[in-house]
C-alpha cells in the first residue's frame, strides 16, 4: 500500500508517495513527490502511482525483435557476419537453400536485411568440350595420326571433325597435302603447346561479363563450334545487412526460446523460466471455413422470426397443388391469364377435388356469387378445369387451405409461411422461375384495413427498410388490394416488394362458411435481399458457388 | 397487365385543367394505376386489369378530373333514338352467338385521334376481350354502311371479301392461312364449321369476326364522322360492358350516341344502354372494413371522386364500370378516394399464439448437426430433367412428374431425388478448394396416390467430395447424425447403378427404408466431369420426422 509522508527539508515540508515492492531477492523503496501541499487528486495519483510501479517492464524493442526470430533465422542470421550469399550460407547453416531462402525472406521482413538478386551468365564446357578436354581438340588429334591418307584418318575422326581440322591447320599451315597429308613445322610446333582453346577450356566456368580481350575472341569462336561451350544464367542471391541488422549482428542470440507448448514441457514444467518465442501476429494466414448455411436460408429464418414474433402460426403444403386450391377457390376466373400456360407450370394429369360441399360453394359463387352478396363472375365454371395440376403459383394457396380447415371457435387467428412458388419465366438475370413469397394472413372480425398496413409496415421495419409506400393495385381475391413498394437507397429507387390486402367475401365464404374480415399478404423475398448481398443478378442466389456460400457475410440485420 | 402510352397534351386538355407534372403523377398513381413514366408526349401507365375503362385518354382522364374534383361525381351519358337495326341470324348460335351494337357521330377525327381510338380497341381486345376470344371490337366507316345489318354465319367455302391491309379479295381460307391478323387469330375459328359475318343491305361484308374487318366498308379514316361499333362473343352481359367503355370514350370525344335495335329471333334488345347501375352502400359495414369513421357526406364526396353517384344510401354505377361485383368493390374505391396514404397504421389488439411449424424445427436440428460437421448448405431448383436424374446416373428412366409447359429448357421435371443436382454443383465448382463437402434439404416428387396423384418427400441428400472422400466418411455422418438422434439403423447392401458395387447400402431403422449410401461410381463421375471421388447418402426426412414424431 502506498502511503503519504511529509518530509522537512531545509526547514520547508515537502510532500511524498512512498511504496515499496519486490524485486527477485531485494526490497526497494519508490517514491513520488507531490508537492508542498496535498494536492485535491490525491487517490488518482496514488493509483497511477501505483499501476506504473506493477505494470510488467516493457522489453525494448530489440530485445522483443531478437526473441521473434524463428529457429532457422537465428541459424542463418549469425552467418551473415561472415558470408553473404545464399549458397554459402546454405552451406554453413547445414540448411536446404529453400529453408535459408524463407529464413531470408523473414529477416528482410523484419528490416534486418536487404536482398539482393544478381544474375550472371557463367560460360561452362558442353558435351564435346569435356571431351576435347580430355582428348584434345580434334586438329590436335588429326595432326597426331600424321602423315596419313584421309581413308585412314575417317575411322578415326568424323567428317565435321575433318572438316574443321583440316580448314584450321590449313589457315596455320601445318600441313601439307600431297600424295598423303603431312605435318609442316608450324604443325609440329603445334603439336607440342597447349593450344589457347585448351587453355580456355580448363579456365572454364567463368563469367561472361569478366572475359578480357582475349578470351572473348576465343569464346566467340568456340561459341560457332558445336557443343563446345555453353552459357548459363545463373542467379545469386546475397543477403546485405540493414544498419539494424548491423546493430543487432553481434548480440547475443537466446537459443533456448520455446517454439511451441505441447503437453510434454507442461507435464514436466520445462516451459518455466524459458521464454517463448515472439510471434508475428499480424502475419498472413491460410483462411479455414467454417460449415454454412446457404445465405438465403439464412434470411428466411430471419423472416420467419419476424412472424413468429408478431404471434403467427406457421403454414406449410405441398408445392404441386389443383387449380380448385391455386385459383378457383381465390376467385380466380377459369379464363383468366394467370391460368394460361404462359404464366403458370401446369403438371401432366388431373387431380381430386375436396369435399363436395366446398365445391359447390365455390362453383355457386363464380357463377352468380352465391350467398355472398356478390355478382359472381357470371359464367359456367368447370370442374374439370379446377382439377389441372399446378406448380404453386404463390403461397396463397396455403391460406385459402388453412381458412378451409379453420373453425369458428379458433379465432382470432394469424397464419404464416415463407414457400417457394413457380413462375413459368425463362430465366434471365431479372427472373426465376422459382421463388420464395411470405405470406401471411389475419382473421379476426375486429382486424380491418388500418391493421393491414400495420403489419406490413412493421414487417418492413423490422427488415431495416424504413421507407415503404402503399398503393392500390389490383388482385383478383383481394378487395382492398395493396402494393408495397420500398425505398431502396443503393439504388436510389423505389421497387415493388409484394402485394396484400383483405379477401374478397366471396373467397372467404366459401371457405370458412362466414363472411370475416381477412388481412393477407404476399411478399416477395428474393428482390428484397439482393442489396443486403451486393448482388444485381438474380440468379447469383441460387448458383451454388462454393467460394460464394464460404465468403458471403452472414445475415445481419 | 396491359400498358397504354396515351397522348399527354390530350389527356391534359380533356381533364380539362392544369396539372402540374407532379400532381399528374402523384395522382395517376393514387387512381391504382402503375405509372411507368411521363414524357411530354406521353403518359406511358400500365392498367390493372380490372380497369378497363381506363385504357384510353378519355378514360383516365375521365377519372382524374373526377378524382381532383373538377368535375365530380356521375358523368352521364345520354343515347339519342335511331332506326339502326341489326338481325342476329341462328346460324351463328354455333359460333359466336352474340353481338352489341351502337352508333357514334360527329366525332371530329385526326391522325392522333385515330391512334387513340386503335390502341383503345386493341387493348380492350388483349384485356377484357381475353385476346379477342371472349370479345371482338370492330369500328366502321357509317357512310359505307347501308341498314339493317345482318349478323349471320356461313360456310368459310362461301366467304370471300377484300379484308383490310389486302389488294384483292380473298377466300376466308386464305384469309386465315396467309393473312397476318388470320394467322393470328385463326385459332379462335378452330373447328368452327361456319364462320360469322357483318353484312350490310347491299350485301357488304363489314366483317369477319373475331379476325378481320373489310378494307372497303371496315377502314376508320380521318374524314370519318360517323362509326358504327359492334362488339361479338359469348356473354352478352361482358359484351354490354366492352360497348359503353368504348361509346363512352366517343362520347367524350365529342361524339353523340346512337341507340341500335337488335333482333334475336322473336326479342329485340336495344344498345348501349347508358343508365347507370344501382348499389346499395351500408356506411357502417364499410367503417368498419376500413377502421374509419366516415359520415354520410365523407362517403358520398369520396364516392363522387371516384366518378360514382350517391343518393339515399344507394351508390349510382357508372355503365363503363366492369369491375363492381359486390359492395366491397365500392368500399375499396372509398379508401382509394380517402388515400392510402392517409390510413394510420396499427397493430391490432388481438393475442394469438405464435407457432413454429414442428417439422421446420426438427430440420433446424439436423441442420446444426450437419454445420457442425463442416458441411455446406447448398439450393437448387425443384426443375431439372431426365438427363440428369437418370442417364447421367447410369439409371433407366422411371416415370417421373414432368411439366406439360416450361418455357425454359433443361428443366422440364420435376426431381425425384437430389444427388444428381449435388454432382451437378459438384461439377461447376471444380476451379474451387477441396474438400467440397456440401448437403441440401428439398423436396422430390414420385407418382403416387394422393390428391394431386403426387407425392412430395423432403429429402436431405449430402455428398462429400475431396481425393480421400469414401464409404467410411460418408458412414460415419450418417452414424453421427443417427446417433446424435438416438437411433439405432441397419445398413444392407445393394446393387444400384450410381454407386459402385460392394460400397452401396441402404439404410433401414425398424425395417423401413430410410435411406441410401455409397461411394459414386466413376463411370458416373465421368458423366458429370468429375475427377475427385465422391461418396453420397440421401435420406427421408419426411419418414424421419414421422418416425420421431409419431402421430
């Protein structure tokens, strides 16, 4: 505990902090002035005091670079004092010249050196060069077997060899031809020197770049011959010392530091008093994925959360459904568009339709109405036309199903799903032919059309689109029927997200046997979760990329 | 739905007053119409179809200048008397039995007139007239046309006349298979023995409905004053209301109407008839719809904006209105009246019970398992075809859902299982990092007895793809995934084509097929392109579910 001590000097009181700690074996005493009066902050001070007292000494930086080197650094590091490039090192380290080439790459990272690259082009013997070496040049060889004829010399020598023999000692006269080939004097002076080729050869390997006058003539020379020489490029790779890799150069390198834990040193406490080597955490490292859900999916249980939330219960049903659930008991008109084959998947084969009585009811109120109040649609309505199979043409066909089965008893009541549903649409960048549409439905004799566009406007809230407007539209099983559009700022548009409304009596009577209200709708999901994906292609959502359903962010709304 | 560019300044000059470019749109779309875009030639706005009435400058603006309250309320339109007769013979009974008729005069034509008048025809034609096979529109010169007019049927062997856009007179055979609007439209004559006609005293054809009106007596020209309109088809009532939207819309062009008799054998009818219809509006049924509290005079002023009349609770419809089948419909044109915009949004007080759907949860689970197993969810289409499911596989073709209609090619099947869409997936992905061990949940489709005669399955088909993928690591998500739920399965060994043989299992629990596991074989694997093995299980969930949850 630090404490306050007033302390006389020369007659005046000065004010003091005193603490003292523990150093390995030894006590020491700290103290801080504070002034000729007690000043107001007091406790701060005291704690600021105190904290710098305890903190853990800060290593210098050097000290921390020395402790991050990896064991093949401080191999290779100590070397450089001495020797610079990279084969050499490879050398002395015992090391594979990859592995000094990575230790290399390290250091320079760490600004403890440079690397230089150099390229030369080192001139070394070729095929017939290392033999010439041995054997001599082919002139050489011809003027041996002389004097002879040229039948002789040919199982000796080949033509090419011949060739250039005879044309180089004719040049040096030293031979002479006549009956038989002989050798001059100058041949015979030839005969007994090196010659400057061969003297060359052995040179050889050397450095194109460093050939005085002389050599350079020959390498020419012998560089038109064939196979005699040949010139590679070779590269070198020096390591220069930084001037903090010259400070450092001659400290002490710690060799005990500790690469990784393992069960082993904790079992046996080998870890303590050692330290462990400083890693660089901010390094590159190789990305690991996790397993995902398919980000659609992900927005679908955030939507259904929404719904489930407001106290909905959630629907489902097949995908393949009779026209008598898709459209006829919507009070959807036999002849109208939607039911023709451009719009709408129909399924080869004709289905069964429910119990009479519903028939009957919906078959009455097409026709004339029946006890709805209604005009009905005023034509003869088939039932051979309500038995084509379709392709769910929206998730409304859930809620016509869900009232059928609802009684009285069970109201209020609110429905919900989220389902795929099929559109006969040549795919393009802008459609599908198969989507997802939420859908949602409220019946209850006090809901009206106020609470409709509650819903819905706290759905959209709830989505994060806080910009949304309503507008009439048209359905045929809806009466009011509404549109939503949202305000989309990436794209500084408004775009038509779904529609709603309340169904028409004369969908609702047949069905539930009373005329209540009921508030529904149908959104679409797929146009509303392009901007949160950054994508403008439809299709990207179902395309099935893996490095896309790796790396896609997660739905975070 | 259909879209109309109609002419601005017109619409502009028939309203009658100015708008401002933002009133225009703001109200265009408060009328429930989809405004796509105003030029200043143009106002280019898609209709919804149960609006007919507002597929022409006259009609919207009609409305509109209802709707700003510059002339609110009923428009009336009188009929004056006339010795125009037509005869409905019998012999179209069998072919398209009905017609309506009127004349319009002293209607002043020009080019852009013209226009307007067409585009009206044409898209009442695609809309209401459902592409001219529930109605037929045709608009004639009236000087050409000597009374009575005789609509009657005969054989297409009889028929021959100059239709329009032609040079010479031509058989009605010819007319249906080289004229372009026959070409079009011949289909709606199919079958037909006798076809219908329009001739007049001195045995003109007019026309030849639903097809072609004549060049001579059938061609509206600017000089034109008078018209003669008839409209054919099956149901008088529609029939009615095609003849006053288009009446109407004359009228408003200055035109003066002309009442038609027609005789159907021993009944004559006469059109158009004008008057408006009567509905009666209970205000308290629509408050309450609503959630308002409109008075009398709230209901009657917004009712007027919607060009209705109102008198003594009863609602005064006008004859060019096609779309009021019950009180309701009157209820919506309040709210549209009163404004979206202007509805507060509430929640009601109502306390239902939220519930997730069990099987939805359950697949929750099973999910977490198989994330937790480092697998990725994939999603494909339903849509696939026979290539795919079957001769890829080295299956034979079963009997499978098929579409009777896909506008797109390659998917005209339904699936009936889903390995074949993860080989697929597979297959587009090998520029991609190993492993590549993905899992689906979806539904496949079998014949079977049901109501549609379809059986729909969730499935959850996983497949796990790298240079070590085999049978044992396949098994062991299958046992984790069985173990985790607490369930003891049997594996037995099959022979199926997909997967090679002596590595192919199905899995039963309790003696029922739950599912099928093996290592793919490379001659499938082939097929698909594929140079990295795999190994494949897919399982009933729909079974499994039940199996958990026992009814």
């Amino acid at each position: 505990m630090a404490y306050v001590k007033k302390v006389n000097i020369k007659g005046q009181d000065y004010w003091y902090l005193f603490h003292t700690i523990r150093q390995s074996n030894k006590f020491l005493k700290k103290s801080r002035y504070l002034g000729k009066e007690l000043p107001k902050n007091l406790e701060e001070i005291k704690q600021e005091f105190l904290n710098e007292l305890h903190a853990p000494k800060e290593k210098s930086e050097k000290e921390k670079l020395i402790e991050s080197l990896t064991p093949s650094e401080r191999k290779v590091f100590p070397i450089l004092k001495e020797e610079n490039e990279l084969s050499k090192i490879a050398e002395i380290s015992r090391l594979q010249q990859i592995e000094v080439l990575r230790a290399l790459g390290w250091l320079e990272a760490k600004n403890l050196i440079k690397i230089n690259k150099e390229e030369k082009e080192i001139i070394n013997l070729d095929k017939n060069g290392l033999i010439y070496l041995k054997k001599g040049f082919p002139e050489k060889q011809f003027l041996k077997l002389l004097p002879n004829n040229l039948e002789n010399l040919r199982k000796h020598l080949n033509q090419d060899e011949i060739n250039v023999s005879i044309g180089k000692l004719k040049r040096l006269n030293a031979i002479n031809f006549k009956k038989e080939i002989t050798v001059t004097d100058e041949g015979n002076k030839l005969l007994r020197e090196k010659s400057k080729e061969e003297l060359f050869l052995k040179k050889l390997p050397l450095e194109l770049l460093k050939l005085n006058k002389e050599d350079k003539l020959i390498y020419n020379e012998l560089g038109s011959r064939k196979e005699i020489i040949k010139t590679d490029v070779k590269k070198t790779i020096y390591a220069g010392l930084t001037d903090l890799g010259k400070e450092l150069i001659n400290h002490k390198l710690k060799t005990n530091l500790i690469e990784s834990l393992n069960q082993e040193m904790l079992l046996k406490k080998s870890w303590k008093n050692k330290t462990f080597r400083r890693f660089n955490i901010q390094s590159e490292i190789p990305r690991i994925y996790p397993g995902r859900r398919h980000f659609v999916n992900e927005a679908i249980n955030y939507i259904r959360k929404i719904w489930l939330e407001l106290g909905f219960k959630e629907m489902t049903g097949n995908l393949v459904q009779t026209s008598f659930w898709n459209f006829d008991a919507l009070f959807v008109p036999q002849d109208h568009p939607a039911r023709e084959m451009q719009d709408t998947f129909f399924i080869n084969g004709k289905g069964k339709l429910p119990n009479s009585e519903i028939v009957k009811r919906v078959k009455a109120v097409h026709e004339n109405g029946w006890t709805t109040g209604s005009s009905g649609w005023n034509y003869k309505w088939s039932e051979e036309e309500a038995k084509k199979l379709v392709l769910r043409t929206h998730t409304t066909v859930l809620s016509a199903r869900t009232i059928a089965a609802l009684r009285k008893e069970e109201l209020p009541a609110k429905f919900f799903s989220v389902g795929k549903i099929f559109r006969n649409e040549a795919i393009d960048w802008a459609h599908l032919f198969e989507l997802h549409q939420i859908e949602g439905i409220i019946i209850d004799e006090s809901v009206n059309f106020k609470n409709l566009l509650g819903y819905l406007r706290e759905y959209y809230n709830k989505l994060g689109i806080d910009k949304v407007k309503f507008r009439p539209s048209y359905y045929p099983y809806t009466e009011m029927s509404v549109d939503c559009i949202a305000y989309i700022p990436e794209r500084n548009k408004w775009i038509e997200l779904g529609g709603a409304g309340m169904f028409r009596p004369e969908v609702v009577k047949p069905l539930l046997g009373i005329n209540v209200p009921v508030l529904a709708f149908g959104q679409g999901l797929e146009r509303g979760i392009l901007e949160y994906y950054k994508i403008t292609d439809i299709r990207e959502l179902y395309k099935n990329d893996l490095k896309q359903l790796r790396e896609m962010r997660l739905w975070m709304k | 739905m259909p879209t109309v560019n109609l002419n601005r300044k017109e619409v502009e000059n028939l309203i009658g007053k100015k708008l401002s470019l933002e009133e225009l749109k703001e109200k265009i779309t408060s009328l429930g119409t989809d405004l796509d875009e105003i030029t200043d030639e143009e106002i280019i706005v898609e209709i919804f179809p149960n609006r007919p009435d507002l597929l022409s400058e006259a009609g919207l603006a009609r409305s509109l200048a209802q709707l700003i309250e510059h002339k609110l309320g009923l428009k009336r339109y009188k009929t004056e008397k006339s010795d125009y007769k037509i005869i409905i013979e019998d012999s179209v009974k069998q072919v398209r039995p009905y017609t309506v008729c009127a004349v319009v005069k002293n209607l002043n034509l020009n080019e852009a007139r013209i226009k307007e008048i067409i585009q009206l025809q044409e898209k009442l034609h695609i809309t209401y007239g459902r592409n001219r096979k529930k109605v037929a529109i045709g608009i004639y010169p009236l000087e050409k046309i000597k009374f009575p007019i005789r609509f009657l049927a005969k054989s297409p062997n009889e028929i021959k006349f100059q239709p329009l856009d032609s040079n010479n007179e031509i058989s009605a055979n010819e007319i249906l298979e080289k004229h372009s609007t026959g070409k079009e439209y011949g289909h709606l004559l199919k079958d037909a023995k006798v076809y219908p006609l329009f001739i007049d005293a001195n045995n003109n054809i007019l026309s030849m409905p639903p097809i072609i009106n004549s060049e001579k007596v059938g061609r509206v020209a600017e000089k034109t004053k008078d018209v003669f309109v008839e409209c054919s088809g099956f149901d008088l009532k529609v029939l009615k209301k095609c003849l006053n939207i288009i009446v109407c819309a004359l009228a408003d062009l200055n035109g003066i109407i002309y009442e038609n008799e027609l005789t159907y054998g021993n009944k004559k009818e006469i059109t158009p008839n004008l008057e408006p219809e009567e509905m009666r509006i209970n205000i308290n049924y629509a408050n309450k719809i609503l959630g308002l509290d409109l008075k009398e005079n709230d209901v009657k002023k917004l009712l007027e904006k919607m060009g209705y009349g109102y008198k003594d609770k009863k609602v005064l419809i006008p004859a060019y209105r096609a779309d009021i089948l019950h009180e309701i419909d009157l209820v919506e044109d309040i709210a549209i009246a009163y404004g979206y915009d202007k509805f507060t949004e509430t929640i009601p007080n109502i306390a239902t019970i939220a519930k997730e759907d069990k099987y939805y949860e359950f697949k929750e689970k099973i999910i977490d398992i198989l994330i937790g197993l480092n697998l990725i969810e994939v999603r494909n289409y339903n849509l696939t075809n026979k290539n795919n499911l079957y001769n890829k596989m080295n299956l034979n073709e079963q009997e499978t859902v098929s579409l009777a209609n896909s506008l797109s090619q390659g998917y005209d099947a339904l699936r009936s299982w889903i390995i074949p869409n993860l080989l697929e997936i597979l297959s587009k992905n090998k520029h991609n990092e190993y492993p590549q061990n993905i899992f689906e949940i979806g539904n496949i489709f079998k014949k079977g007895n049901s109501e549609t005669g379809v059986i729909e399955q969730e499935r959850l088909a996983i497949a796990v793809c790298h240079n070590k993928a085999d049978f044992t690591q396949i098994k062991q998500i299958l046992d984790s995934l069985f173990s985790s739920l607490d369930l003891k399965y049997d594996i037995k060994e099959i022979e199926h084509n997909s997967f090679i043989s002596g590595r192919a299992g199905r899995v039963s629990l309790n003696g029922k097929n739950i599912a099928y596991i093996g290592e793919i074989h490379p001659s499938v694997l082939e097929n698909w392109n594929l140079e990295v093995p795999v190994s494949a299980l897919e399982l009933n969930l729909t079974d499994l579910f039940g199996i958990i949850y026992p009814k």
